[in-house]
C-alpha cells in the first residue's frame, strides 16, 4: 500500500451510517476520524438517501480519500429493508463515483475476520479489537461507527497481503522475505 493512502471505510445504513476514516501508514493504519450520520430525523426515504450522498460527499472533499471501502449488503428476509439499504449504499457509492474514488466491497463477514479473525463477531467484539488497534480513547456511543471504520480496516489489511504467485512455504520463508514483518522488530 502506497505511504498516506487515505481510505473512507463505510457501514450503509438508512436510519444511521457509520464512517470511518484511515490513513495508511507502513504496516499500522492512522485513524483521522470515524462517526456517523443520523438519518432518523428524516422521515423520507428519499431525503435519507439525499443526506446520505451530501454527507459522504462532504467526508471525501475534507478527508481527500483515495479509496472507498464499503460494507456490501447482506441477505436479509424482509425484502423491503434490503432495498432500502441498498440505495443507502448506493447512494454512498454514487458520492465517491462523483469524485472518481475507486470502490472496494466487503461482505460483513470478510471484515470481521479481517479485524477480529472471525466472521461472527458482535459488533462489540469488532469495536473492541479497533479500540486497541487503533489506540481510541474513548468508544463512540453509537458502534456503527466502528463498523465503518472495521471496512477502511479491512481494505487496507487487503492491500497488505502479498500478491499470488510469490507464496511461501513456510512462516520461517515468508518472515526471510518480510524482515520487517517480525514481531517486536
């Protein structure tokens, strides 16, 4: 990953979107910021999505993000509600195309594991890992937050992992071609 890559990690969402931002930084992501849209106050779908495309286009022109990491939407049973959340993350994705941010999509899974090493994990469990991670004071009130902050995470753990075709047959192999892979070095 290039030194100071910043990406816009986001959990769409249609009552509350959670964002968080990194900078990409050697091998140890800066948080810059992470938070959330509350959309509850809206009662029309259709200013929620508005709002939601303003807000993230106001995210990318303050932070200058080179990338979008978003969480895709999951199969749910209530077909209504996973049309709703898809335009939420359509509306997200429509912001970055509008300011040529490459988009990168994650299942919920895939980020857990990322953070967390496994594809069940609570929120809670995601949001701890990111606090110590990320050495965060203070846990936002809301976790969908830390949920948007688990994708740009995610993103940039994905960027770090060495391309096919270089692998490696052992961990003593993979640690003599990445020295400063080692822990503690």
């Amino acid at each position: 990953m290039k030194e100071g890559k910043i990406i816009l990690g986001i959990d769409p969402g249609t009552s509350i979107m959670g964002y968080g931002i990194i900078r990409g930084l050697k091998q140890q992501p800066e948080l810059l910021t992470l938070g959330v849209i509350e959309l509850k106050k809206f009662k029309d779908h259709y200013v929620k999505i508005r709002r939601i495309f303003e807000r993230t286009i106001q995210l990318i022109d303050q932070y200058h993000p080179d990338e979008l990491a978003i969480e895709a939407p999951f199969y749910g049973k209530n077909v209504q509600s996973m049309l709703k959340l898809g335009r939420a993350q359509g509306a997200a994705i429509s912001a970055a195309l509008s300011r040529d941010l490459p988009i990168f999509e994650y299942a919920p899974k895939k980020i857990k594991m990322a953070i967390t090493g496994q594809g069940n994990a609570s929120k809670e469990q995601v949001a701890g890992i990111l606090q110590r991670l990320m050495a965060i004071t203070e846990l936002p009130s809301n976790l969908d937050a830390t949920d948007g902050l688990a994708a740009a995470v995610c993103h940039f753990y994905q960027k770090e992992i060495p391309e096919k075709g270089g692998g490696y047959n052992s961990w003593k192999d993979f640690l003599s071609k990445n020295p400063d892979r080692k822990a503690g070095g």
